[in-house]
C-alpha cells in the first residue's frame, strides 16, 4: 500500500532527535548500545547552546550552536560544534509547506556513501512554529567568500574543485534529484588550497526528476546561476521546455567562469538571452594575468550550450580532456568535525558558512511514492515575465525585445 505522501518515512522519523527546548538551549535524549547485558541501553543527553547568528533569511536563520554537557562524558561523540538551520512551518504570505519532503532528500543524502560530496546532517528537531536541522559546520565556510577574497583561481585549483562538484551532481542525478541551485554560497569549503576539498549543500529546492527531465518551469535558484530554460527563453512548443537536471551543468559552468576569470559570463538576463538566440558570443575573454587554456575554453562551452538537451551529462564533463584522469580523492577516513580542525575558531565563527546562509525555500511539486522517495507531480506553473531578480534586467520573452544592459 502506497505511503501517505504527507506522512514521514521510516528513516526520517528514526533521524528525529528528542528535544526540550531550554532557554537560550536545547537538549536533546537518545539511547546507544550498551557494553554489557546489564547496560544494554544507555540514556545519553546533550544540552547545545547558541554562540552565534550565521545568517538569516526570509524563511529562518542559521545558528553556530556548541555541545556544553553530555550525560555521559566518556562516549566519543562526532562534534563539540554544529549548524542548526531553523526554517518557519509558514511562508511568507502566511501558508504552509511540506517541510517533509525537504527532510527527506536531506536525511537521504547524509547517508555514509554520500559523505564525500554532501554537508552531514546529524538530525532533526521541530516545535510548532519552526523546523530545526542540525549539520556539520564549516570553519573556513564557503566558496563565495574565497572567491570575493582571492584573485582569480588557476586552472588546476578549479579543477580540483569543478570535479568535486559534477561527481556531487552526478551522484544527485542517478538518484533522480536536481539540485536547481548550485551557487559558491551552498559549496562549503573543508580544506583549501593546495588540496581543495568542497562539499555541496542545501537541497531546499531540489526537486525530484523523472527520466533525468522535470517540468518545473517556476524560477527556482539564484538568478544569475540560472539556465535559458528557467528564465523562460525556451517557447512552450519546444520539446526542451520541460527542463531537466542540466541545469546544473550550466550552474557548474557559471561557477568555473567565476572562479577562472572572477567575473561572471553573463551579467543580466539581456545577455543571457543574447547569447541564447545567437546575438552574443560566450564570453571567455582572458583578464591581467590570465589566460586560460583551449581544453578549459571548450569545457566551458560545452557546459554553457544555450539548448539544455545538448549539455554534457555530469558523467560526460567529468571525461571532458580538460579535467583529465585526475580524479581528486577525498579520504573518507578523515575528521569533518571543528575540534578536529587546526584553523583558528575565532576566525572561523566571523567567517563560516553553514548550508545555507540564507534558509531556501520548500520544494515544490513534489510526491512520495511507497518507496519513501520524492517523485514529480505535473506542474501548472508557467514562466511569467517581466522578471525582475537583483542585478537582472526587466525583460518579455515573448516580445523577443531584449533591452541593452
């Protein structure tokens, strides 16, 4: 018999931590396996208490939170720190969302085999306004902040990192999932240069897919990570209009681009769609000191086709000559938690990152199925225009009109 769709599954329940809710803290109680036939149920509590205010968004905030007491002292616990992520059960215009569906790609993705490309989780709690999820925290913190602080990458440090992340996206398309926003603030830095190490973060709306397409057509991202299909550059006759999960490849090409050139490709939605009716070349022009190879120029281009449907998959870039056969590795057996890590904590509570700093919205059309896995559901949503999205400017696509930057 099929699951109710609204109904918890069995492993997002069991990630369920139980917690009282203190003042200016929380405590959470769990039992773990005894040593002996006498004790072979331990209570154990941990009590948490709030350092710092990461970030906040319009739908919650994200908190640096630290163990303070453990009922049992001796256990080898995995971090004396954490992020938790509290997101309102209410959207701005006062309704709710299936917060569920959210947790259940999260809880998927903090399995062990998915360690080396996603932020863990440790679990998660809920009162009646807010749900709150617990994760691994980041002293370094994001991409975004290297990138903003660095000069512009070599190419052998961005590979290193552009590699990590199509096996991350990879690893989310053979089990069906578009990320839908990829951007440096959800790519968390665990060790830098020489040897990057990042992990993706944030699926607060991915989105399930079938058959590698999905036909969502709302404006899920950041907008200047968007493809020609989310903005709505693709007629309605056209067969790729139901767009899939390339639009990660163009968010990862975006991304190589900044960090080559440390400018973007494309500043606004004039030129993005410029480029798409074949008005405008794809900009690689080299800057001071910088000039980048022919195999990394046809990378680019080959991630940045304006037609979805002719975009690599993440399994084909990542065969692409330019990454060549140097898989970066990542060393399952090393420590993600801060007490662990040499890099001076004060530094790290200004400048770390959690996933994310801005709490994303909820997914959107999304079913479970018996299988406990999110599936679509047909989507009556259409690209509505003019759009207007920070630096992007006011455009109708059907007008085909595209108004000089």
């Amino acid at each position: 018999m099929a699951r109710n769709p609204c109904y918890p599954s069995d492993s997002l329940l069991d990630s369920k931590l139980k917690t009282e809710f203190l003042v200016g803290r929380t405590r959470h109680t769990r039992y773990i396996q005894g040593t002996s036939s006498r004790k072979r149920r331990i209570q154990v509590k941990e009590v948490w208490e709030t350092e710092a205010v990461l970030g906040k968004g319009s739908y919650g905030v994200v908190r640096r939170e630290r163990r303070r007491s453990i009922s049992t002292p001796d256990l080898h616990l995995p971090s004396r720190v954490r992020a938790v992520k509290e997101i309102s059960k209410t959207t701005i215009g006062g309704n709710s969302w299936d917060y569920i569906k959210e947790l259940e790609a999260i809880v998927k993705f903090s399995r062990p085999q998915y360690a080396p490309y996603f932020v863990r989780t440790y679990g998660w709690y809920e009162n009646n306004e807010s749900v709150f999820i617990t994760m691994e925290y980041f002293p370094l913190g994001d991409l975004e902040k290297f990138m903003r602080d660095s000069p512009p990458f070599s190419e052998e440090a961005t590979m290193q990192i552009v590699q990590q992340l199509l096996e991350g996206v990879e690893c989310m398309h053979e089990n069906g999932f578009a990320h839908r926003d990829i951007k440096p603030g959800n790519i968390l830095v665990q060790a830098n240069s020489p040897e990057w190490i990042v992990k993706i973060a944030d699926f607060g709306i991915s989105k399930r897919a079938q058959d590698g397409e999905t036909d969502f057509r709302t404006h899920a991202g950041t907008s200047v990570y968007m493809a020609p299909e989310v903005l709505g550059l693709l007629s309605d006759s056209d067969t790729s209009v139901a767009y899939s999960v390339a639009v990660d490849i163009w968010a990862i090409g975006i991304i190589t681009v900044q960090l080559l050139l440390k400018r973007l490709p494309f500043l606004n939605v004039g030129d993005v769609a410029r480029y798409f009716y074949g008005n405008k070349a794809l900009n690689l022009e080299d800057v001071a000191s910088v000039h980048l190879s022919n195999p990394c120029r046809d990378f680019l281009r080959e991630l940045l086709r304006p037609i979805p449907n002719t975009r690599p998959t993440a399994v084909d870039a990542r065969q692409h000559p330019w990454l060549g056969t140097g898989t970066p590795t990542q060393n399952e057996e090393e420590s993600l938690f801060v007490e662990n890590n040499p890099q001076d904590t004060s530094w790290g509570l200004q400048n770390a990152a959690t996933p994310s700093s801005v709490p994303s919205l909820a997914w959107s059309n999304i079913n479970l199925n018996d299988n406990s896995m999110p599936t679509e559901a047909p989507s009556t949503l259409q690209s509505t225009y003019p759009f207007s999205c920070g630096q992007f400017c006011m455009w109708d696509p059907l007008l085909r009109t595209i108004p000089e930057s």
